[in-house]
C-alpha cells in the first residue's frame, strides 16, 4: 500500500510558543483528497489534530487552508495533483491562528458585513410587505453572476498582500461582494456601499497583485471586481450597461408585465 | 477629500509628470544640447522666457504632488492608527506647500535677479 507523508503545522496560542511542522504517514488510496488525509490522520494517529470543514464538496469554504505554500480547498485538493509526494498543510496566512489549521474569521466577515453585501432598498417597506418579486434579467444577471459564486472560504483574503500589511484594508472578497451588489439593478444602497469603500484604508489600497483571483476555488476574479468598483467610484457613473435592460419590481412578479 | 479624489490626483499629475518631463528632457537634451543647457546665462534666460518659466513651474507642482501623495499612501499603509493617519495628511500637505513655496521662490528669485 503506497502512503503519503503529510505535514501539518501544528500551534496551540494557549500552549506553545511557536508553530512546529509534525509529520504523519497516512495511507493513500484512489481519488484521496487533502482533506481525506487529514481526517484519516485526526481519526486514526492524533485526535488532537485540529482543521475545520464541513461539505466535502467546495461548496461551504470551510476547509480553506495553505497546502504545500498556497490557499486551496483542502477537499478540493487531490493528493496526486501535488507535486512531490509531500502534502505540507498550514494554516491560512493573514488570519489569527485558534488552534492548528483552524484560524479566526471574525475580522474577515466583519470587514465582508461593513460593505453591505445584500439588496438594499430605499422603501423599506417594499421588504416587510412585499406585493412582487425582485426580478433581474440574464443580462443584468451576466455582469455579477460570477461573484456570486463566492463561498467565502477566505483564500482571497489570505493571499492578498494588502492585507497582510494594512489591517483596515476591506480585502478582496468584501470588496468582489460589494461590487457585485453595487452593480445589481435592484440595488439602491450604492451610495452608501461606496462611502463605505472609498476611505484611506479602502478600495485603493489594492495593488492588483491579482493573487486573489488565482488562487480562487471558484473561479471568481476579485481582482477584476475591485478594478471595475474603482472606475464606478472614480467617474461616478454606474457600471457600464446598468438600467439598460433589467425590469424591476415587477407587479406580481411575471416577466413581461409593466413596471410601477 | 475624499480618497477618490486623491487618487485622482495621483493619476492625472503621474500622467501629467511624464509628459512635462518628456517635454523637457527634449528641451534641455535635444532641441538645446545638454552642454550648452546648463550654462548659467543659458539658464536665467530659460526662467525669464514667461512661458517656460511657467512650464517649470507646473512640472513642479505635478512632481511634487504626485510624490508627496504617494508617500503619503506608503505611510497609510504602513501604520493604520488614525492618529498616525492624521499626522501624515498634515505632514503631507505641509510638506507640499513648504517645497512648493521654496521652488517657486528659486523659479523667482531666478527671473528677477540672478545677477546676470
């Protein structure tokens, strides 16, 4: 039976002084992914290992950890594709570390809620009493569709450079979000997104080292919704073809019907 | 100011800084050789041309704004406490106004004396 050697950083804030590498040999089977190795490790030679996950299927972004020095899904990560027979895996960079591979999100989704990342009305009681649907056509839908396939699992985040200097800094994935909902035609919170955003610590503070979108799960690309947020900010227009199509606020909710 | 309005700044006297140097390293390089570009006289004669003299003037402000805004933004990044942000926008617009005002005091100095 062939086997793998995985790496975990191990680190205990309560406990140790700094990380220690500890090795464990695990064995291998077909189709095994990281996250295989892992809880074969945790349940079968140290039940103290600590990771946090969920889905098993890269759709929760529980399991987001540092396999062999990048952000990757750890279920989303096969052993094969990695190169060298070694699995190393670490904790996330640019976040605190609670126990092991599991890190604090608390900054992370604080920073994601500052930037609204809902529908915003200006009646709010078209919320608590709605009459019809809040309708989007595909073509309105084509422009954000792909951040909303965020699962916030943080990878962006820990791989953003920004944020591993400036603490304020929003990150890739609450800027992406605040995009996709700023460009939404349902949307009518964008003023307010963006006085949110366009601050010393905000949205020019990214550099567009683009590692954002590289190292997304998902195939979002933060760093192009970051560009296109700073040129909505910067000429003051909405982004390009909003309101040229989208039918909103449909009575009864039926494509087709007139507006109020 | 809003930080949009800012970075605008940067971007415009960036795109402003190349083309005003451009213009004149072609000046002082090529339309007038370098040796001669430098002569004393040469140059009193350059500041007390009007509009060259406010041609170095602008290329001034532009280099200076520009420069003085992007360490600005490496000093934001480098500590994000707000009294330290405060500082260094104080800092920042002194510093611009302080090399402003000696700048133009030499582009000055130069056209209404000099003794030459």
């Amino acid at each position: 039976m062939t086997e793998v050697k995985l790496v975990i950083q191990r680190f205990n804030p309560m406990v140790d002084i700094e990380p220690r590498l500890v090795q464990y040999i695990v064995p291998k089977r077909e189709g095994m992914t990281v996250l295989d190795a892992l809880l074969y490790a945790r349940d079968y030679v140290d039940h103290s290992i600590a990771l946090r996950f969920s889905c098993r299927q890269a759709s929760c972004g529980s399991c987001g950890m540092k396999i062999n020095g990048r952000p990757r899904l750890a279920c989303y990560t096969q052993v094969d594709e990695l190169a060298g027979g070694e699995v190393v895996a670490q904790p996330m960079d640019n976040f605190a570390i609670v126990k092991d591979l599991v890190v604090d999100l608390e900054s992370f989704f604080t920073k994601h809620r500052e930037l609204m990342p809902f529908i915003v009305r200006s009646d709010p009681g078209e919320l608590e009493q709605p009459a019809a649907e809040f309708l989007t056509t595909p073509k309105e839908l084509e422009r954000f569709l792909q951040y909303t396939y965020c699962i916030k699992c943080g990878l962006c985040t820990s791989s953003c450079p920004t944020v591993a200097t400036d603490s304020k800094f929003p990150g890739p994935q609450a800027l992406a979000q605040a995009y996709r909902y700023t460009v939404d035609e349902r949307d009518e919170g964008g003023e307010r997104r963006l006085a949110a955003l366009d601050t010393t610590h905000g949205i020019w503070r990214c550099h567009f080292a683009g590692s954002c979108s590289f190292v997304c799960p998902k195939g979002v690309d933060p760093a192009l919704g970051i560009q296109l947020l700073r040129r909505h900010v910067l000429t003051g227009k909405p982004p390009r073809g909003k309101g040229e199509g989208a039918q909103v606020w449909k009575p009864a909710g039926r494509p087709g019907a007139q507006a109020d | 100011m809003k930080e949009s309005r800012l970075m605008l700044v940067q971007y415009a006297t960036a795109v402003l800084a190349v083309a005003l140097v451009s213009v004149h390293l072609l000046m002082q390089g090529v339309v007038t050789p370098y040796a001669t570009a430098i002569l004393f006289g040469n140059i009193l004669s350059i500041y007390r041309s009007g509009l060259y003299a406010v041609f170095l003037e602008s290329l001034l402000v532009v280099v200076l704004v520009h420069g003085f805004n992007g360490v600005r933004i490496i000093l934001h990044e480098w500590n994000q406490s707000t009294s330290w942000s405060n500082w260094v926008d104080i800092v920042t617009v002194v510093a611009i106004v302080a090399s402003v005002g000696y700048g133009t005091r030499t582009v000055i100095l130069a056209i209404f004396g000099g003794g030459a």
